[in-house]
C-alpha cells in the first residue's frame, strides 16, 4: 500500500503541475486527503486539489478570515468551540436557535471558513497543520421557522465536501423537530454519500450514549451529558491558520 501511495501522490503532483499550479508547499498528508477524497485516482485528485487552491486564493487572500470580517455572524453566538474529543479532534457546536438567515451570503461564506479553520486549528499540538479531523454537532432544540436555513446548511456541508476533504469525523445532530425533517431531506440531496454517512441523527438512548463516548464527557457541555462549560467561537484564541 505504500509503493501506491507513493505512486499516486507523484502522478498527483505531476497532474496539479499540468494543470498550471504547484503542491511545492503541501505535505503528503494534505495531498493524501485530495487522493482519499477521490478514491485515489490522482488525476481527479490534482482537479479537486486546483478547484481548492484557486477558491482559497480567491476567498480568503490572507490564508485565514478574521473576527473582524465576520462580525454579524460572530455577534449571533451560535458557534462553540469545545476542545478535543476522545479520538483527539476537535469539537464544535452549532446552536440552531441563535442562527437566522443571513442578509450577507458573502459574509456568510467567510464565516464558515472561519469556523472550520478556526476548529481544525484549534487540535494543532505540533503536528503538521493540514491534517486534523473535525467532530460537528448541529444541535437543533428550541429552533423555530424563523430559524430554518437550507442554503447554510448546504453551503456548509458543501464547503466540507469541496474544500475540506477528509476533514469531517462525525457530525451528531440533536433534537431534530418534526417540521426540520423535511428541510433535512432537501439537504440531504446535495451531500455525496460519504457524508451522509457520516451524519447521525441521534434518536434515542444507544445512540446518545455512542454520542457522549464517542466526544468524551470532558469535552462535551453539561447541557448534553458532559462535564464541560461552553466555549463560544470567538473566546478561545489561536493563533490565525495559515496554508
């Protein structure tokens, strides 16, 4: 396997060379998460590994966003960032019921790279940046209409599949009502299967206790079965993630 792996990462390099751009300052295991995400065939690799490139350079030209680019969505408080799980990536929540759709799609946008970079760092314990895994949990208690958002939903899960491959571990979603079930199969339909098999809704007791095991009681907030305090996005301090 690794006489492969080796071969494929050469025949990626090779192909992003052709297609006029240079993994000259990436790692194996940032090359090895494109070749993953695309069953190892280099070639579509090296395409994805483009697309990516050329949407960070063009979304986020100083290699990370700042608070102070993101201040609507910061102001909400909807996004918690906890510490690390039992298998040792990070966890963020997202709080449903202090989202609403936003006026700024761009701002948005910027957001959720924001947030998925922040996390990613966050697990950095001088390892090579560039290859930490995320856990995700959309908790969804107490949402309203008012609340409802498809196009977040899908910008995000989105951005994790194009852009951040091989990143998401697990994303447990909570309390579920019974009106989002139908917004959920429209999400759904934009996800590949790798993702959605990553997603579990968690509906009852063995589920929940796989979820408390599976974040570690240390990590995971009081409100779901742990022993930690929230921590919201904007007060744990990193220094910024660069490529």
């Amino acid at each position: 396997m690794e006489g492969n792996q080796e071969i494929a990462l050469t025949q990626m390099r090779k192909s992003v060379e052709k297609l006029g751009c240079s993994t000259e300052k990436y790692g194996e295991p940032t090359l090895m998460r494109f070749l993953i995400a695309r069953s190892m065939d280099p070639d579509k690799a090296a395409k994805m590994f483009v697309q990516w490139q050329k949407w960070r350079a063009s979304l986020v030209p100083n290699g990370f966003i700042s608070d102070s680019e993101v201040p609507d969505e910061l102001a909400a408080k909807k996004i918690y960032l906890q510490g690390l799980s039992t298998k040792g990536y990070p966890v963020m929540i997202v709080k449903g019921c202090n989202h609403f759709p936003s006026k700024d799609q761009l701002q948005f946008k910027k957001f959720v790279v924001h947030l998925l970079d922040k996390t990613i760092a966050s697990s950095f314990k001088g390892r090579e940046i560039g290859n930490e895994k995320l856990i995700g949990i959309l908790d969804l208690q107490n949402i309203s209409l008012k609340n409802v958002d498809a196009r977040a939903l899908i910008t995000g899960f989105q951005f994790l599949q194009s852009y951040y491959p091989e990143r998401l571990a697990k994303c447990f979603i909570l309390h579920m009502p019974w009106f989002f079930v139908s917004v959920w199969r429209l999400v759904s339909r934009f996800l590949e299967r790798a993702t959605l098999e990553k997603i579990v809704i968690v509906t009852n007791d063995d589920e929940r206790s796989d979820f408390i095991k599976e974040v570690g009681e240390e990590t995971l907030p009081e409100e779901y079965g742990g022993r930690a305090k929230l921590r919201l996005l904007q007060e744990v301090e990193l220094a910024p993630l660069e490529d």
